[in-house]
C-alpha cells in the first residue's frame, strides 16, 4: 500500500501536513522555519486531520492525495514546495514563495497532478543561508 498509520502527537495533525516521528510511532508536522529547534526529517503527508493520540495514516512517495492544493495556484507538473509556517492549502507554495528567511529549511513536497491534487514526492533541499 502507500500508507502506514501512526498515532499523532500533541496537538494532532491536519490532512497535508508533512509528518516526522516526534516520538516512538508518534507523528507530527515538521518545523521548516528559522525559529525551528531541531531539524525534524519529514516523512510523508499526513492522509486526514485528527486529534492528539488519534490514529493517522502517513502517505508515501510516488502517492496521491487528493484535495490539499488550492485549484489557483498549480498547474499540473509544477513542483509544490512546504511552508509550515502557514495552514491549510497556504501550506502548499511555488518555489517563489517558499521559505527564505536565513535558517529556514527547504522542502519539495511532490508534484501537482493538477490543480487540487499532489503526487508525493518528498525531498528536502536545503537550509536557507
């Protein structure tokens, strides 16, 4: 399958956020500001928005989840990057408007297979200088 489910950690997760293991089998959204403590590695995109110790699916690379995108901002092709600064489709940016502030990490995300939905394809890039 393209999928595994976790248990989410404090404050739950939202469908589309990019999860690392915040604890044994416990998921959260990563932290790619410049504020960010740690370098959390994420892994997958959340699958649905649930509450803290609530089960959640965690989807893949080469997966599609559907609904995530804004239907404005993507045509199909273009590369989606991560801002976990902001929520809901926000989330979601061009490479124009990803995170730059010094310090702040560099994710791709995956591809858009059109203009609400997201082929998984995560990688992260680098830490902004």
């Amino acid at each position: 399958g393209g999928s595994e489910t976790f248990t989410a950690g404090t404050g739950g997760v939202a469908k589309g956020d990019l999860i690392h293991f915040s604890g044994n089998d416990t998921v959260n959204e990563i932290d790619n500001s410049a504020s960010a403590t740690s370098f959390d590695f994420g892994f997958a995109l959340a699958a649905s928005t649930v509450a803290a110790a609530s089960p959640v699916d965690a989807v893949h690379d080469g997966q599609k989840i559907t609904g995530i995108l804004d239907g404005v901002t993507f045509a199909a092709g273009d590369k989606v990057f991560y801002d976990s600064a902001q929520t809901g489709t926000a989330r979601f940016v061009p490479i124009t408007s990803a995170p730059s502030a010094t310090g702040s990490r560099l994710w791709v995300v995956g591809v858009a297979a059109n203009t609400t939905d997201l082929v998984i394809d995560i990688n992260y890039i680098k830490k902004n200088a």
